[in-house]
C-alpha cells in the first residue's frame, strides 16, 4: 500500500513539474512533409521587431464557400496563427463582408473602391453546380497604415484546385511581404533611365506606382555625360537598381561607359530591350501592314560582353496571345479575338523565386536572347513555347495572319529565350581598350552583381485609354490578366532583396483534395459504410457478447 502511494505521488509531483516547465517552455512542431507552417528566417527577422498591433482583417469566411477555398481558409488561418506564436502583436480575425442582407451591397462597393476585387466562383457540391462571390483578401494595419493582401494566385487556364494550390504555396510570401511593407521603411533607390527614347512616364505608370510602395523611385539622364562625366557617374552610383524600360535611340560610348561602371561597382539593372522596331499600333492602318526593321541601340558589344546577345529577330509562336479585330463593315461589325503569333505567352519550368508560381506573361514582337560562354551566372527566367520559329528582319508584317492557318511543321525552333538573369563578376567591355574619358577610379573586373534582361521592351508598357493609365497586364478585349506586373516586381525585389523575403516564393507546398464528383456519384456508399457498417458491427459484437455471458452463466 505505501508502495502503490509512493509510486502516486512521484507521478504526480513529475506531472506538476513537466506543467511547470511546459508553461514556460514553448514550442509548436511542423510535422507536415513540406514543412508548410515552419516560417522561414526572412519572415520571422521581419515580425522580430514589431513591437505593436498589426491587426489582420482576413475577408475569407462565409456558409456557401467551396471546400477547396475552406481548405485556403484554414491554411490561412493557421499559417496566422504560427506568425502570432512568434509575435503576440500578430492579431487576426475572419470576417464575412457578405453575412448581413442589409449590408452587403455597401460593403461590396467599399471594399471595390479599395482595390479589394470580388471573385465569383463555381461550387460543385452533391452533384450540384451554383455561384458564390468572395473576397479572397486581408487587410493589415499597422500604426494607422494599412496594406492590403491579395490570397489567392491566379493563373490563367488552370482549375480552381490548381488556383488553391498555388494560393496556399503563396500565403506565406503574401503575408510576410504585407508586414514589409507595414514595418520596413524605404531604403533603396531606383533609377529609370531616361533620354533614350525610353518609354513616355504613361506608358510605364502602373508598375512605377507598384515599386513606390518599396522603394525610392527616380528618373535619371544620362545627357550630361558628354560635359560632366565624373558628376553623372558620381550622381548614378547613388541608385541601387537601374530600369531602362524600352529606349529607342542608341547609347554613345560615353553613357556605356558610365554604365558599365556603374555595374562594375555592384550596381544593379534591369533593361527591357526592342532589338526589332515594330508596333501593334502601326498595323491598324488601312493597308493593315507595317514593316518591322533592326533597331540598333549600339548595345550590342556591351551585352555580348557580359554574356548575353539579343538577337534581331522576332519569336513567331502557336501559343500566343490573341489580338482583338473588328471584323465586318459599318453596323455589322463585331469584336473577334484571333490568334496572333507575335504576341507569344511566356512562362518558366523552373522554380527560381522570380517565376515560380508565376502566371503567364504576355509579350509583343519579342527577340530572342542567346547566353554565351563566360564566367557568369545566366539563369533563363522566360521561354517561348516550343512550337517557335524565328522571322528575321526586314520583314513585312500583316493583319492578314489572323486568316491564316499556320503550318506547325515550319514551328520547329523549340524554346526561344526571352528573359534571363546574368548573376556574378562582370568584365569590363572597355578592358584594354581605349577609355572614352577619364574616371577617378576605374574597375576592369567588378564586384558581384546582378542584371535582368528582357528582350521586349512592351512587358513593362500598360494600356492608356483617355489619357488614363490602366493595370499593367490587364487585357480589357479578352479580360485576362497577365503575370507582367508580377513578373517585374519579383524581378526587382530580387535585385534589391537583402533579406531574403523574394527566396519564399520557391517554397514547395502539396495540397491533396477530395473529388468533388466522385464524392457526388458514390455518396449513397459511402454514408452506408461509415453509418450503417458500425450499427451492424456493433449489433454483431453485443449478440456475441450476450451469447458468450449466457454461456459462462449456464457452464
């Protein structure tokens, strides 16, 4: 007896001491194979000094949600609730704007007014299809900012299992992303270059206003080089990234060799090339042709340089966006979306964190890149499809093509690069060569740095109408969206990421889903197995129980 008390009371005073112990020492354990709620360092360093409320509003919620986007929802909230173990300051709740009758309509309006767009989707549930709008966004506030935190990812031409699936593998970069831009001041600067027929400030409106929520953002000419060279080489290495958004006019020796420089001493870049002059514009004429001619730029040996060439052709493909015609005369006149082979739709097989998850991006008149041999890095980011071919220029282009059928056979070109990034310690291009003025201090190998190179300079170009910039990407005849504006922005958060934030987007993440129709057409089977088997079973266990106790009794 006083052994049995003994051995009682160790195992409650253990007990007390493991309560003790485990109050004041917490830990949460990821247990799931892709590691989905282990929040990477970048994250974590980015919460590590808030040291007030950030009050997350999560508009995921409401009774008629599709099961996949319920699964978004819970994911959500539990990747929430692993950044407020970390930080108490992380608060969060779900609201459904759409709950109340009386407010619903008000609600819709204010939150459109926000840029918070609503989403209508498909509900296949017990054989059954119907609609339901939601709003898959979130909300954050922060010392009386507030950011908002698009949820969902979209991808054109995928299902919307597929659409979860890459929502949820982007939650994490969403969020941690949303709380940089709350937490973190400002600290880069960016350069666009001008003064080389670059594109006019409309024309690039969009994405410039994007980049102004993280960087400092400024223009920059390149005119006085000629007259003060060591004042514009000087003023320039005061920007962290330059963007040459399509310019038209060549560079003199002068401005190349303060670039080259500039990219020497670790500067960083980002240029979007037209190495063909053609525009979409010009077709609409009434010959309904134009003539695509070389555009020379005298960039040629600067790129060559340092590993790359854009070549002066044009990338002629079957997967391509369409272009959108009147079609007929006077009243009968109608809208028609035709294929279009020079407006080649562009994606990535690898999972780089600029393009993973990435949605398509829409091209116009694209070149093609060729990578040479040399000691730098070159990472491809965007390729054709592969039935490509390559039309050489002069050449004259025509609306006539949309009449055409093409022959996939001559489409044998296979992938052609369009967009890649050049990674290490750049060489001069003015090494043992004459130098066209004289610098205070001058680099034959650099330090390490990076450049992006598009080959299209229409990626970064948005539609004005009325003189009113619209969303980069955005095509107003089909309504798609493309992934341009994305695509940029991961390609400058990458050039200027310090922290590592842009390195999320390459996270894994698996998400399984029960099917929808299966469960619809085997429904009856399943409700017998899992209500009906137990009662059976159950009722087969007591007779035989009942039977066994008689027995026993009898005996």
């Amino acid at each position: 007896m006083n052994r049995t008390i003994k051995h009682i009371s160790i195992a409650l005073a253990i007990l007390i001491v493991v309560n003790i112990l485990a109050g004041k020492v917490y830990q949460r354990f990821d247990l799931t194979e892709d590691g989905r709620y282990t929040l990477s360092q970048s994250a974590l360093d980015i919460i590590d000094s808030v040291d007030s409320p950030i009050d997350i509003d999560i508009f995921l919620d409401g009774e008629s949600f599709p099961s996949e986007f319920r699964r978004l929802q819970n994911e959500a909230k539990q990747l929430l609730e692993e950044f407020a173990a970390k930080n108490k300051n992380i608060q969060f709740k779900f609201i459904n704007p759409l709950k109340e009758e009386a407010t619903r309509e008000g609600n819709i309006q204010q939150l459109t007014q926000r840029g918070l767009t609503p989403m209508q989707l498909s509900v296949q549930e017990n054989g059954k299809s119907s609609q339901v709008v939601i709003f898959p966004w979130a909300l954050a506030s922060y010392n009386g900012v507030t950011v908002s935190i698009p949820l969902v990812k979209n991808k054109i031409g995928v299902s919307q299992q597929e659409l979860v699936t890459n929502s949820v593998q982007h939650l994490e970069y969403a969020f941690a992303d949303g709380f940089s831009k709350l937490t973190q001041s400002k600290k880069r600067k960016i350069a666009i270059l001008k003064g080389n027929g670059q594109l006019n400030d409309k024309y690039i409106f969009d994405f410039v206003k994007k980049l102004g929520s993280y960087y400092f953002i400024a223009p920059f000419t390149l005119d006085s080089v000629s007259s003060s060279p060591q004042k514009t080489f000087d003023n320039l290495k005061t920007f962290d990234l330059i963007i040459s958004a399509k310019p038209t006019e060549a560079f003199t020796e002068k401005e190349k060799f303060v670039l080259d420089q500039y990219n020497l001493f670790g500067g960083k870049s980002l240029w979007l090339i037209d190495a063909v002059a053609m525009e979409k514009d010009s077709l609409y004429n009434d010959s309904g042709k134009s003539f695509a001619t070389t555009r020379d730029l005298n960039l040629t040996d600067f790129f060559f340089k340092y590993g790359a060439r854009i070549n002066p052709v044009m990338v002629n493909t079957l997967y391509s966006a369409p272009i959108t015609l009147a079609m007929g005369s006077g009243s009968n006149s109608q809208f028609q979306h035709l294929k279009w082979p020079y407006s080649p739709l562009s994606t990535s097989s690898n999972n780089h964190p600029i393009v993973n998850n990435l949605n398509l991006v829409k091209f116009d008149f694209a070149n093609q890149i060729d990578t040479l041999k040399n000691a730098i890095s070159k990472t491809i980011l965007l390729e054709s499809a592969p039935l490509s071919k390559l039309d050489g220029t002069p050449k004259e282009i025509s609306l006539d093509l949309v009449i055409k059928d093409p022959d996939p056979k001559s489409y044998n070109k296979g992938n052609q690069t369009l967009a890649v990034l050049l990674e290490g310690k750049f060489e001069s291009m003015y090494k043992n060569r004459i130098k066209p003025f004289e610098l205070n201090d001058v680099k034959d190998i650099g330090a390490e740095t990076q450049m992006i190179l598009i080959a299209d300079g229409d990626v970064i170009k948005n539609d004005v109408i009325g003189n009113k910039p619209q969303e980069l990407g955005f095509d107003r005849w089909t309504g798609q969206t493309y992934g341009n504006k994305e695509f940029l922005l991961n390609a400058v958060n990458y050039l200027l990421d310090d922290t590592g934030l842009i390195n999320i987007r390459s996270k894994e993440i698996q998400v399984a889903f029960l099917n929808q129709n299966k469960i619809a057409k085997e429904k009856t089977k399943w409700q017998i197995i899992n209500i009906v088997l137990p009662l059976i079973l159950l009722g087969f266990f007591g007779w035989v129980y009942t039977y066994l106790r008689k027995k026993n009794y009898r005996g």
